[in-house]
C-alpha cells in the first residue's frame, strides 16, 4: 500500500507518521532531538530513526514521498532560517539534506501551516471556510485558513503568532526580542512561569515534589486538575494572554473558529477555560458569543503529521481538497 | 454619462464623489455630521446634501447607484451596529434608510473595505496580491487583502484593527472595552494625547496658541513639521503604538505591504518616520525590510469614496478586477 512520510520537526522532539491519502496515520515514532547540539548531529540523529522507522514498515508500505513540517522555514528557499528553539546555524538548507539523503519527492511547509492544511483537510476544519489553528507546543506557531484557503503570507510568514509581542519590554524571547506570546504561553513559557513562582515565593504546590529539571508542562496541567491553586492560577495567566491574542486576533479576520494544537493544548479544559473566559471579557462586542475556541479535531499531534504529508499527495493530485494557497 | 455615488460615512464628517466605473472621481463634497444628535438628525442632514449635491450635477451625470462604505456595519444585516463614534441607537438599517429614501440600488460594505477595495482596484494595490489597508481617522479600520482577495471574515468584521487592545488596562475606548489602538492612535487618541499634555505639563509648544476646543490633529502635524517638539513626541508615541501593531499584523500575516490611508495619513512623513522606525525595531526578525508601509496610493479619502462606489460596478458586471470575496 503506498504511504507518504510525514514528519512534524520540532524543537524538543520530532514526530514521524505513516500516512494514507485519506489522512489515517497507520504507524507513528516520536524522535527525542532535545539534545542534539547542532544541526549536523540533529539531522544524522533525526535520518537514523526516519531509516530504522521505514525499514520496519518496508515490508507492508510502499513510501512515496516526504512531508515535512518545519518551524521558521522558508519554504521557498527549502531552508530553516533563524530556528529559534534549535541550536542551528541561521540558515539550514533543510529540503536538500532530506533530498540528497533519501531520493524521495520532498515537500516543506512551516510546521504551522501543515496544522492547519491537516485541521482543514482532515479535521475539524473539513467543514468551515474561515478559521485559524495556533499551535502551543515549545514555541508557538499556526496558520490562516481564510475564505477557504490557507494564507501563507508573501514571504511565507504568516501564522507566527508566537511573535506576537504582547510585553513591549517583557521576556526574552529566542528570536531575539522581548515579550513575544511564545515567551509566556508556549509549554515552554508557561514552565518558566511555574518554575519562577515556585523558585521565588514559598506557596504550596504539589510541583514542588518534583525536581525543577524534570518537570514539564505536562506535570503543569495535571497538577491543575487535581486542583493544585499554584498550578491554576499558572493556566489563568496564559489564559489572559492567549485570550487577548485570540480576541485581537477576532478583531483582526473574525474567523468561525479557532483550534488549539500541541502539546498544551492535551490540557483541553483546564485551559480551554480560562482562554474562553478571557477572549469573551476582551474580544469586541460585536462578536461576544459568536466564534467558538476548542482543541484540534485530531489527536494530538496527528494534524502537523497528516498535513505534512498531504503536501505530498497534492502534488501527486491524489487528493482535491482545498487550494494550499494562490 | 453613468457615475455612482459613493459615500464614506464618517464619525466627524462623511464624503460624497461621484464616480465613474475606471475610479475617477469627477465631483466631491464632504457634510459636516459632527453636531447631529441622534440617528433622525444624522440622516435628515446627510439625505438633504446628497439630494443637493446629485441635483447640482444632474444635467450632465446619471446616477446608476449608491455605494456606501460605514464603521460598524453589518452588511448581511444591512445595518450599523454599536457603532462606537456615533450618537445611533444599537442598531441602524442604514441600507433599508437609502433605499426607501433614494429609490436606486445600494450596496454597503464597511469602511475599512471600502477603502482597501479602493485601492485594490484603483490605487497602488492594484499590482499586489497581499496588503493590509489601515484608516486613521476618527477612529481606526481598515481591511485585508489575502491571497488576490478581500477578507471580510465569517461575520463581517475583520480588518477592526483599531480595536486591537493594546494595553489590556487603558484608556477607555467607545467600544466601551479599554486599550484599544484607537483610542491612541487614530486622530482622537491622538488629540486626547496632546490634550492630556498640555493640561498635565507646562512644556512650551506652539499648539498652546490654539483654543483646545479648536485643536485638531492637523495642527499637530503642522506644528511637528514646524519642528514643535511636543507634537514631534506625541507623533512618535503614536508611532510606536502603531508600529508594534503592524508588527504584529506582519506577523500574523505577512504582507507585502501596509497602506495607512485617512486623515492622519494626511501627516504622510510626520506619521511614517516614527511609524517604520518601531514598525523595523518590533517586527519579526526574518522580516526586517521586507514589507513597505506607505500612504494610500489615492488621494485623501478617495479610496473610500472610489471603492464604495464599486461594489455598484461590480454588481453591474462593469468592472472584473478582484474577487471581492467568497
């Protein structure tokens, strides 16, 4: 049966998936490339387990191509540029190296993009024109779906929402300014703001049973549910500032919807809730009520996988979706 | 020969043209609606110039139809909603008012479209696919053109940048949320700014010599040009206000280029100056000179005026530039 890879390249890890042009994952791999210091050793690591995943499905699956979703990627050019979550130098030619290395058609969008091309053609966003999916995984990214296209911009930037600057003056980010959402409400930011706490004052928190190296956004969200006060009012804080973006964002193109994708967004309604509480306190009137928020309508992580790859089947005109962008 | 009017209805003051299917503006007139208390007024003292003024021209031009661009509006609805600078009840069926009133066919968008359908199809947005419009006027709107086409957003109200909040615990603003762009940066915010200092402080400044009650933005990029440094530094806090928004835009989608169009666009250099220097120092890295910011490529409200009245040509089928949307 012939299958396409799709590959959603991230900063603490990579997720490999076997997809049909129907959008099914039939196998999945997660790549650790946390510890890689560079991009020789990331992408030697990253083609290693690609081999060891394909060797062991040869025998069922026929690969037709590679879908990567990749974050600050010029995918013009086929290059990572500035990555600011990865020890990378500025410019890394990454369409070539998966070229040179596997001989297979290789397409490249930003990671972002390739959520949103899976929630259009695979989920939730099946059924409407005008909506936008932000992912909040170790930085933050997404992209536009209007008028039923995606909008990629014209140097193909558009949906870095993670650079929105909501603190003129606030945190470093890693791309080099200061107070840039992804500094707050990324997994990423969300445990510098929990580590501060903890580390600052001397409330209870039932985090602080864990060592400060191992604990994870993940650990963040659970303690929440139990009801831990440090750990909720943690969310309610990323809930202010990803409620205010999205309303800006309201006031901005009035999409029907909005997805939240990534890893946060597995915290579903311990932070589902305070993001709605926020975006109705602060979005225009007129659109009080009218534009719904919820989790992406694949599981997690499927939607940067099976869009990755769609990139591929379009080109083989296997599928007729929606246009990738005019 | 067959003209259409075009109205850009305004908070201090709406616009009139006349205007031909290539654009061209052959008559114009502008009636003060500042004083009119309530919606009655309003209409009774717009209806009576409009009358006025196609009599004046009635002997050479016939009037196909009317073409109006208006803050808040619903264009389904046919109606202005909340619209935050007028003295209207919640909801106005401004569309039902000109039709029973004028007998022709009307067409109604909202302001910010109007404009940027404008320069779309008659401005210096006629050779890009992507650029973002941004009216500085009484309040703030404007529109978005992605991908070749205007975006109106699910419900109609995309492109309400003014409401971008921009300090989560600001000024109030007429939408009755706080923060809002407008409130700081459109030609109101900007008088209350100068207001603000010349009441609080006792710094010298040419403006002193005007009455407050006569102050109007203008004088303050008169006096900026003159060299007045108060007004040089209430420009520049506009500017950076500004430029953090559109820098924020550009990272959500990456345009080709912004158009500031209305009357404070008027201040052309005063206003740009500070505007790209912040606009450069916030935005995205990777998008460092890559996006121009410019002033309308139309005169001085024209884009309005000339891209209201072609929601009438494109209905006719008498002009097929752009999708308008879908």
């Amino acid at each position: 049966m012939d299958v396409v890879l799709g590959i959603d390249i991230g900063g603490t890890s990579s997720k490999l998936g076997l997809v049909q042009a129907d959008g099914s994952i039939i196998a999945k791999r997660s790549v650790d490339t946390k510890r890689c210091k560079n991009e020789e050793a990331f992408f030697a690591c990253l083609f290693e387990e690609i081999e060891l995943f394909l060797e062991q499905h040869r025998a069922n699956y026929h690969c037709e191509g590679i879908g990567i979703g990749a974050p600050s990627c010029d995918e013009q050019a086929g290059v990572l540029e500035k990555a600011a979550n990865f020890p990378f130098a500025d410019s890394v030619p990454i369409l070539r190296l998966f070229q040179d290395h596997f001989g297979l058609p290789v397409y490249l969008t930003k990671d972002g993009n390739a959520a949103t091309l899976g929630e259009a053609r695979y989920g939730a966003g099946q059924y409407i024109k005008n909506f936008v999916l932000v992912t909040l995984g170790t930085g933050i990214g997404g992209g536009l779906f209007l008028n039923g296209r995606l909008v990629k911009g014209n140097n193909g930037w558009a949906g870095e929402f993670g650079h929105i600057i909501v603190e003129p003056d606030g945190r470093p980010c890693g791309c080099g300014r200061r107070g840039c959402l992804e500094a707050y409400a990324s997994a990423t930011g969300l445990r510098r703001t929990v580590l501060q706490r903890l580390t600052q004052g001397d409330e209870g928190s039932i985090l602080r049973r864990l060592a400060a190296s191992e604990l994870e956004a993940k650990d963040v969200y659970l303690a929440a549910k139990m009801g831990d006060t440090l750990s909720l009012e943690v969310f309610d804080g990323v809930g202010r500032r990803l409620g205010l973006a999205l309303a800006n964002l309201a006031a901005t193109f009035d999409p029907q919807a909005f997805f939240l994708a990534g890893g946060l967004a597995a915290a579903e309604e311990v932070l589902l809730t305070p993001v709605r509480k926020y975006f109705e306190a602060f979005v225009l009137p007129q659109l009080r009520g009218r534009i719904s928020i919820e989790t992406s309508g694949l599981r997690l992580n499927e939607a940067a996988i099976a869009g990755a790859a769609s990139l591929v089947w379009h080109h083989k005109n296997l599928i007729t979706t929606h246009d990738e962008c005019k």
